[in-house]
C-alpha cells in the first residue's frame, strides 16, 4: 500500500511543483518610520479560555489598544486565529479562547527591558497582562524576535505562584532550543536547516559562484556561515567578502565605514544578509539600500520590512531575493479585519500591515503600465486587483500556535471528563505541567491541511517560497513569487522556478552576472590562480587534440587515436582512413605514369624485335637488351603495387619486386659494359678473353646477381617482412595506411646491393666509354648509371623527411625516374637511329663511308 501511495506522489510531482511555482504576486505600502512609530517592536499576548461566546465586539475592545502600526498585523492575525477556533464547533465546544495584550499594547525590546526591571522590583502578583482561568496556567505568545521570549521568560520566572507556557513566534532561534533554560517554551517556527542548501540551490541556477556575505557576529551568524561554507565547498562557489558585524552599537560605528567600502568595491553582484531584523545588522541594511547600492539581496522572509524610505526603480535596484518558509494561503483574513464593527480598513491602510495578494495573471502591456504609472494610478489599480491579504511566516506561526493551543486545551477537557466520571464528578486538578505534558504529544492538521507537530525533533524540514521583491516610487513594494525550493524533491532539482518572467526586474530579463572569472568555454580548460579562490581561475586552450566541450573544465580530454580535435577544440571527429589510392590526383599521376613509360618500353622491346638483325641491335648483345627491357616493363608496372588500399601481400609484393627487377636491371647493365669491354679485349690478338665472350659468361652475372638478391629478400621476409602500417599521428586530421618495411636494414641491403651494382657497372662503362667501335654503348650506359646513382642518392635524404602518402610517393616516383632514366639513355639514342635514321644503321653504308674516308685520308697524306 505504501509503494502505491509512493508511486502516485512521484507520478504527481510535475503537478505538485506546478502549483507551488505558480506566480502569486503582492504588493505593499512601505512604512514611515517618522509617522508609523519605530518598525521594531515585539507584541506579546497571553492567552485563555473561557466558558461564554466570545463576539466581535470583544476584538474591538482589544483592538482600541495603541500599538504601533508595524506590529498591528499580529494582533489581527492572532484575532483572526483566535476567532476562527471559536466558530469551529469541532474544537473546544462550549469554551472560547480569549487574549490579551500587555498595556500599551506592542512594545520595542529596549522597552521590555524596562518591564522587566520593574516585575523584579514588584513580585508580588503576575503582570496584568497574564490571562487567569480554571486551568491555573498561563500560556503567553512573544515574539517576533528572539530576544523578547528570553527577557519574558525572565520576567515570567519571578513570579513563582503561577505557572507558564510560552511559544514563541517568528524565526527559529538556537538558543530557544535550550530545554534546560527553557523548559516550558515551544518555538512555532521550524528549524532552518537546509536554509543555506536552498540558497546556494538558487546561486547555482543563476549560475553564481561569487557571492558576498553580511551576518551578525554572534553564535547564530557563525552557525549560519558554517553550514553555508559547507554547502559551497560542495558546488564550488565562493566568498568575494565575509561581513561579521558586531552586535554591539558603538563597535559597529567604528567600523561602518569600512564595511560599507568593502561592500561597494566588490566585484560580486549578489550579497547574502542573515541575522536577526533588530540587530546592527538591520542598521547597516538600511543604511546600503539607501546610499543606492546595487546588488541582489539575497535573505529570509523577516527582512521583508527592513528597507528604508528611498524610492527604488526598476532600472535602479536589482531587487531582493527572500525565502519564506511554504505556507498554504490562508483565506478570509482581508475580510475579517474589514467587517471589524468600529474600524472599516481600506486596502491601503491594510496594505501597510501586510502583503496584499493580488492577481498577476494580467497581460504584459498592463503590466509595464503597472511599472511606469504614478503611485497613485498604481495603487488605484492594485486595490481592484486585491483579493485578500498574506499571512508572511511569524503570522502563520502564530495561527499554528493558537490552534496546538487549542488542540492542547481540547485533549485536556476531554482528559478531565473522564477523570470526573471516574471519581465521580469530584474533578481533576490540572496544571502547567500536565498541559505541557498534552502539548509536546500534540499534532494535528490545521484547516488549510498542514501537518503541526510540536515535539521539535520531529518536525520536517520546510520547503522554501523564493519571492523577488522591488521598490516603486513612493514606497510602493512588489513582491512575487519566482519558485520553490524543497528537500524532498529528487537531488538535483530541489529548486524549481517559474518560466513566468514578465516580472524580472531588467528588460533582458536575465539575472545579473556574478562571477569572479567568467566561464571557460568548450575548447578551454580552468587554470587556477595563485593564492586565489578555487572559481577564480584564468581560461588556457586544451593542448593539441585534445577538447573540452563543457564549460568550466579543469581537465580537457585527450581525443582517441583515431580522432582528431576539431578547430575550436570543442569535438572530437573521426580522421579520415586515407592512402595512396587511383582517386588522388598524385595517384592517378604516377599511375599513368608507370603505365606509359611501360607501354613505351614495350614499344621499344617491339622496335628491337623488329629490327633484331640490323647491326645496332646485334652489336650490343641483343638478348641482353631484350632482358633488359623486360626488366624494365616490370620496374614501371611494380609502382603500381604502392597505389591502391595496402593489405599483407602488396606489402611484401611491393620490396620484393622492386628488389627483384632492379636487380635484374642493373645487373643487366653490368653484363653489357662487361661485354663491351670483352669484345674489344677479343678481338686484340693473343688474347684468351674469347673463350669467356664464346661461352656466354656475362649473361651468368645476371643470374647471380639476381640469386643473390632474392637470399637477401629471403632472409628480409623471415625476420621482418614488411606488413601494414597503420600511421595516426603523422598528419592531425588523417589515419594513414601504408605498408612498413618490417626491418629498416634489410631495405637498406637491397637499396645498397643496387647501388654497388649500379656502381660496377658505372666503373667498367667509364672506363670501356672510349674504346673505338661505332656502336659502342658504354657511354650511353656510364650516363644511365650516373642518372640512377643521382636518383636513389637523392631519394634518401628526401624519404626520410617525409610522411605518409608523400613518403609512398617519392618512392614511386624514384622508381619511375630511375627504370625511365635507364630506357632513355641506352634505348632512345638507338630507337632514334633504327627509326629516323636507318643509313646509319646499314652495314653496306657503314662499310663505303669506311672505305671514303680511308681514301681522303690517303689523299691527304700525299
């Protein structure tokens, strides 16, 4: 059953909170100090019951008593209470409860002072404000103000023959709570506990982290500032100043000066007031909002009177931000006091008592009439707006304390009839002791539905009204309702406010700033500063792929590896998976590059098939230059392996072609320069190098050559074969897939075995590069060495200081240039002669220019 009771609360929140930010708005006349009398007073009431109806005209009568308008409220707020019990027929039937006011009516606590010096120099009855009936105990009402129950619970001490019960009304106080001083005293009010998690709740909405305080130097600001500093280590916010002033008068004048400056010079926006309303700490209040200070006040529901006579605007004053204890609206109470027989009170007169609630659900134009109008068209509007008057938080108290009153008085009447019946109607004495024995069992649900328990340590901790409050001009205040706060809602959203904003205080309709730093945004991190508060801070960059994107962060992320940081530093986005591929445009380039170089070459092999039996291609061995061109297609075509997406086996296909038909190349070249030199060594008589040109010996070295590479790659793909390489942190934004040389010695074996082949064969073409023959190739074979030296010379410098696809590039493009600069100067001269110039590729040509130039040689010579 309590599951489903608990289900349905939760389901029904949304409601709940709806109807408890719903707007309610207010509005007052503020109180002139030199008309109405000193606003500090305290009122205290005895209370009776008695065994007669009790009419309106007795209120009158107790009412015709001069009290200062200030504190006139209570009195109509206890007689409202006090009448309302007697026309409930469920509660005391056949008694009324009565009350009295001390004479003079309602006194300032200076004057109590008085009182009680002069109850210690008569003791001899109770004061003549001390209600006397059957029950032989008095129950007397004090407050608002904590000091005034203490001075009465004195004065009530002296007088030892009659016996007491006293609550008070008006703030939670902790000395009060004493019950060995104390005994018989109950406190109406609930202690505020959560009071400095509520308004830190609200800073942190607003996004406040500096905020100013100002309480009173005794036990109860340092309790109150102990719980804040505990609430604010918790959520980051921090003190811009800290104002303790002195309870004592002459000690505060002393130091006024400089409490005012510190307030002024601060950077906050936002100040804290907490203490009590009759202290020195009023005095300083009154004396900021009159010099025109402009921050938000941020207090309780009491320092709702303590303003000054200074006319505020809406573009002078930030306003006041005060939190009441959540009460359900009494009704009638405007009604009652103005059908009282002898007084008929206007709206305005009642206006300077209380708050008066009035409709706000207007439009917004009316409202900005409301803001820019007259004081008196202003309040002509209020008056038929009004609907009934409030109750604030010491009046409400003091309506909870008459009924547990009565509920006491109830359950004793009821005790005594059946103690009566039991000793056969001789009766039952009852005293003060037996009442308070009945009361601090008492609870009860008074009319608007509020669970009242007075047994202290039982009572809940209070939800919390948020009210904004301005000034108008002449006096005229406003007062709405902006939100709640309550400890039983979910962490985390204990503080609801209204979306209803017509009634900010500025035309943004923004609360103003206050911060010591402004916040980091996404991209930045918190840097604190030195010696300075924690939301104090300097905003720095994250580092390099890393992001923020939060505000406020003292940490940023690092981005995943495969993620970069974005521009602003705010995301991180995934890189792009790229590598050489036929789409890029330096792809396709050496693509097409490789496939016409190796289309010419096979062109070329085709020129020389063709004309495989003109004497340019037989004197150069052409089975050599057949192989060599060979090679030299596969050379172009093995670039294509580094172009495309890399998997395991182009990696190894890649190093090992190009290791392989290099090899074959270039040893193809060295077996041509060492045929050059052989033949013309052959052809010198007694010589034995022919054997060796017979047999075929130079076509051997390719073979070795070639066998001894593939060892090399052999032992390469056993150790370290290449494989692939994935490479994140070469370019920010990219994930570069390539192939790794597995080990980086074995590439430089096969670069170095090409480049000592490259070399021999340099060596013997220079020096074969003069031998007389008209077709002799060994100079054209000492520059295609020297030009493929050049290249891979160059290429390692280069390939080194680059990355990713541009370090697949310059290797493609080395191999290239190499296998293109081969083709070029040996087969390019020769294709140049077969095709364009075939008389010199003609033995019979050859043979007569021979025997021409042999006669003009004769000729001369004669």
């Amino acid at each position: 059953m309590l599951t489903l009771i608990f289900l349905f609360l939760l389901l029904n929140i949304p409601l709940l909170v709806s109807s408890f930010i719903h707007p309610r708005c207010f509005w007052k006349v503020k109180q002139n100090k030199s008309k109405d009398g000193d606003l500090l007073t305290s009122c205290i009431f005895s209370l009776g019951s008695v065994k007669w109806p009790v009419k309106k005209e007795y209120f009158n009568r107790i009412l015709n008593v001069g009290t200062p308008t200030a504190s006139y409220k209570f009195v109509l707020a206890l007689a409202f209470s006090i009448d309302e019990v007697n026309r409930n027929s469920d509660l005391l039937p056949n008694m009324s409860l009565v009350f009295e006011l001390p004479a003079g009516g309602c006194h300032h606590v200076s004057q109590l002072h008085s009182l009680m010096h002069n109850s210690e120099q008569s003791q001899d009855a109770p004061p003549n404000y001390v209600c006397r009936d059957d029950i032989g105990c008095a129950m007397v009402l004090t407050g608002p103000y904590w000091a005034t129950s203490v001075i009465m619970r004195k004065v009530l001490d002296l007088y030892q023959s009659q016996q007491f019960l006293q609550l008070t009304y008006g703030p939670f106080h902790p000395i009060l709570s004493d019950c060995e001083q104390f005994p018989y005293l109950y406190q109406m009010a609930p202690k505020d506990t959560t009071l400095a998690e509520a308004m830190i709740s609200l800073m942190l909405h607003f996004n406040w982290n500096w905020i100013g305080l100002a309480i009173s130097d005794n036990d109860q600001g340092i309790q109150f500032l102990s719980y804040l500093r505990t609430e604010m280590e918790k959520n980051t916010v921090c003190f811009a100043f800290v104002n303790m002033i002195p309870v004592n008068m002459e000690l505060y004048m002393s130091r006024a000066e400089v409490y005012y400056n510190q307030i002024m010079t601060s950077s906050t926006n936002v100040v804290i007031i907490y203490g009590d309303t009759d202290s020195t700490l009023a005095v300083s209040f009154r004396m900021w909002e009159s010099l025109g200070i402009q921050k938000i006040w941020v207090t309780t529901s009491q320092w709702d009177d303590t303003t000054s006579n200074r006319d505020f605007t809406l573009t002078s004053s930030l306003g006041t931000i005060t939190f009441a204890h959540h009460h359900t609206e009494i009704s009638g109470f405007k009604n009652f006091a103005q059908t009282l027989t002898h007084l008929r009170y206007s709206d305005e007169y009642l206006a300077r008592l209380e708050w008066m609630k009035f409709n706000c659900e207007v439009t917004e134009s009316k409202w900005k009439t409301l803001k820019n109008c007259s004081s008196n068209a202003s309040l002509e509007w209020l008056m038929v707006q009004t609907f009934d008057m409030a109750f604030n938080d010491a009046s409400y108290d003091l309506y909870n304390a008459v009924y547990a009153l009565a509920h006491a008085l109830h359950e004793r009447h009821l005790q005594q009839q059946v103690n009566q019946s039991m000793d056969n109607g001789k009766g039952h004495n009852f005293n003060c002791l037996k009442l308070h024995s009945i009361l601090r069992k008492t609870h009860f649900t008074n009319p608007v539905g509020e669970k009242v328990n007075m047994n202290q340590k039982e009572k809940l901790q209070p939800d919390y009204d948020i009210f904004l409050t301005w000034n108008f001009l002449h006096g005229l205040g406003i007062k709405v309702k902006i939100g709640i706060f309550s400890p039983y809602f979910p962490h985390g959203q204990q503080i609801r406010l209204s979306e209803y904003k017509k009634w900010w205080p500025t035309e943004s309709r923004q609360m103003s700033p206050s911060v010591c730093s402004a916040d980091c945004g996404p991209g930045f991190r918190k840097y604190g500063q030195e010696g300075m508060a924690a939301c104090c801070f300097n905003c720095i960059p994250c580092p390099q792929n890393e992001v923020s994107n939060e505000t406020n962060l003292h940490q940023c992320v690092k981005c995943p590896e495969d993620q970069y940081a974005n521009t602003g530093q705010t995301l991180c986005t995934d890189k792009a998976v790229i590598f050489m591929t036929y789409e890029d445009p330096l792809g396709l380039a050496l693509a097409l590059m490789a496939l016409c170089f190796s289309a010419f070459t096979a062109l070329v092999l085709g020129v020389f098939v063709k004309h495989h039996d003109t004497p340019i291609v037989k004197a150069n061995n052409r089975n050599l230059s057949y192989i060599l061109l060979i090679s030299l297609i596969f050379c172009f075509l093995c670039s294509l392996l580094f172009i495309g997406h890399p998997n395991s086996v182009t990696c190894i296909l890649q190093e090992i072609t190009f290791g392989v038909a290099f090899t074959v190349a270039v040893s193809t070249v060295l077996a041509k320069t060492i045929t050059v030199l052989l033949a013309f060594k052959v052809t010198v008589p007694g010589r034995r190098m022919r054997y060796f040109l017979v047999s075929g010996a130079p076509n051997y070295i390719i073979v070795i050559c070639t066998l001894i590479q593939i060892i090399l790659c052999a032992i390469w793909l056993q150790v370290s074969p290449p494989s692939i390489d994935i490479d994140r942190h070469s370019e920010h934004d990219h994930i570069i897939i390539m192939c790794n040389k597995g080990s980086a010695t074995a590439f430089y074996c096969v670069l170095g075995y090409h480049g000592s082949l490259a070399l021999g064969s340099f060596i013997v073409a220079f020096l074969a590069r003069n031998l007389p023959d008209t077709f002799n190739e060994a100079k054209l074979l000492t520059f295609s060495m020297l030009l493929f030296c050049s290249v891979w010379i160059t290429f390692l410098p280069v390939y080194h200081r680059t990355k990713g696809k541009v370090m697949v590039a310059v290797e493609v493009f080395s191999i290239l240039t190499s296998s293109a600069g081969l083709l070029g100067c040996i087969f390019v001269p020769k294709c140049y002669i077969i095709l364009l110039r075939p008389e010199r590729n003609s033995l019979k040509k050859l043979k007569e220019k021979r025997n021409s130039l042999q006669k003009l040689k004769e000729k001369t010579s004669f």
